[in-house]
C-alpha cells in the first residue's frame, strides 16, 4: 500500500514537472511571444489581375489568341498575321502586350527580392514599380528607334515585318512565362528552379526573334550579315547592357 502511494506521487511529479525546468537555457520572457508576420497582399492581386487580363483576351478574341500563338511556331500562319496588317491598339493586342510587360518586370522583381541585387531598402512593391518601368522604357527606345530606321532608310518594311514577328513572340511567350510566375510565387520549392525555368523561356523567344530576323534580312532583303549584326549589337544587346549597368551602379 506504501509503495502505491509511493509511485502515485512520483508520477504526479513527473505530470506536472515544468517542460523547461533542469536545463542551462535562461528564460528572457515569462509570457509567451506574439508571432508577426508580415504577408504581401499586393502579389496575390497582381497575379489574379493577370489572370483576369487573360481570361478578357480568352473571352472576346480567342480565335485570335489562337494564331498569335500558332504563328510563333508556323511561318505560313505568321505570314498571313503580317498580310492582314495588324493593329496593335485593338484590345487583345494591347492586353497581351501589356500582359508581357507585366510577367516580365514580376519575374526581375522576384529575383531582385531574392538574391537583394539593387533597390535593397525599398518596400516589394516599389521594386516592381521601378522594374516595370524600365522595362517600358527600354522596349519604348526599341520602338522609337525602329520607327527612325524606317523613316531614313531602305529597310521599312523589314524593319515592320521584324517589329511585328518580335510582337507576336513577346505576346506568345508571355503567356508561356505567366505558369513559372505563379509557381515562383507560391511554390515552397528551390525558387531557383522556377527562375531557371523563366530565363530559360525568355532566352527562348529573344534567339527565336533573333533567328527570324536574320533570316529575314539575309533571305528576304539580302542585306549583308555585317549590318543584320550591327542591328542587333545596337539596338538588341547594347541598350540593355547599359540599362543594367546603370542601375546595378546606381541603386
């Protein structure tokens, strides 16, 4: 009977013996600690904002949608798109334009959020108002200066047929950017994978343009490897190396 109680109030002991009690790790706050977390909303809008932009575009021109996409990876079809004249101030060709604009300053901003390159002491958003910016501005020089070319020189309508089939690709392969957007978003994986994924489909529709200009320029218009390669040195790869340096040096 001894030995009972004896055990019953060494197990009550044990029960009630204090989780931290017998160990060397001094307690700094007798209460517990309110946990804060700080969860960007903006993002989340940002993306359904895209997806409702989409959905418009499914909605009142998907036959059109269609052959945007087709004439990426069809000639015939992208010939046909080029004959009909297009007019980028419709709805759908504005809203795809706008849709790439806004996938791709996304995709900088989240590797500039992860790997704090520039703009390291500004809020998310402000970040991706700075890289959408300047992602404007640079395709904006890309415009004007393609509309100079074509004024003082021979080379107006291979300047337009470029400038169309480089319009048509951007709005193609946005639409293929906007899945790795979202998974890099909301994904708990490596978020390096998902940006491999995005570089690797924007790598995809610059060397594509690349090679439908080239074609087009040797082919087409027989114009001389020299100058096709000075176009894209010029107007391609320098504008955008300077832009970097400028804001990697600046911000």
């Amino acid at each position: 009977m001894h030995f009972q109680n004896f055990c019953l109030i060494k197990v009550s002991i044990v029960e009630y013996q204090h989780i931290f009690s017998n160990h060397l790790l001094k307690q700094f706050h007798a209460a517990p600690e309110v946990k804060n977390s700080h969860e960007l909303i903006w993002p989340s809008v940002f993306l359904i904002f895209c997806l409702c932009l989409l959905a418009l575009v499914k909605g009142r021109a998907l036959p059109r949608l269609i052959r945007i996409v087709q004439s990426t990876f069809s000639n015939q079809i992208l010939q046909q798109l080029e004959r009909e004249e297009l007019n980028s101030l419709k709805f759908y060709a504005t809203a795809l334009n706008t849709f790439f604009v806004l996938n791709l300053s996304f995709l900088i901003y989240k590797v500039n959020s992860i790997y704090h390159i520039v703009l390291v002491d500004f809020t998310s958003f402000v970040q991706f108002c700075f890289f959408l910016f300047a992602v404007v501005l640079l395709l904006s020089f890309k415009r004007v200066v393609n509309i100079v070319l074509a004024a003082f020189t021979d080379s107006r309508r291979l300047i337009s047929d470029y400038t169309t089939n480089s319009t048509l690709v951007n709005q193609t392969f946005g639409l293929f950017l906007f899945p790795w957007i979202i998974l890099l978003e909301f994904t708990t994986f490596n978020p390096l994978l998902f940006i491999s994924g995005g570089v690797i489909i924007l790598s995809g529709a610059v060397l594509l343009k690349w090679y439908r200009g080239i074609i087009m320029g040797l082919l087409v218009e027989r114009i001389g490897i020299l100058q096709i390669f000075s176009y894209f040195c010029g107007l391609e790869i320098l504008p955008l190396f300077v832009m970097v340096k400028y804001i990697i040096v600046t911000f």
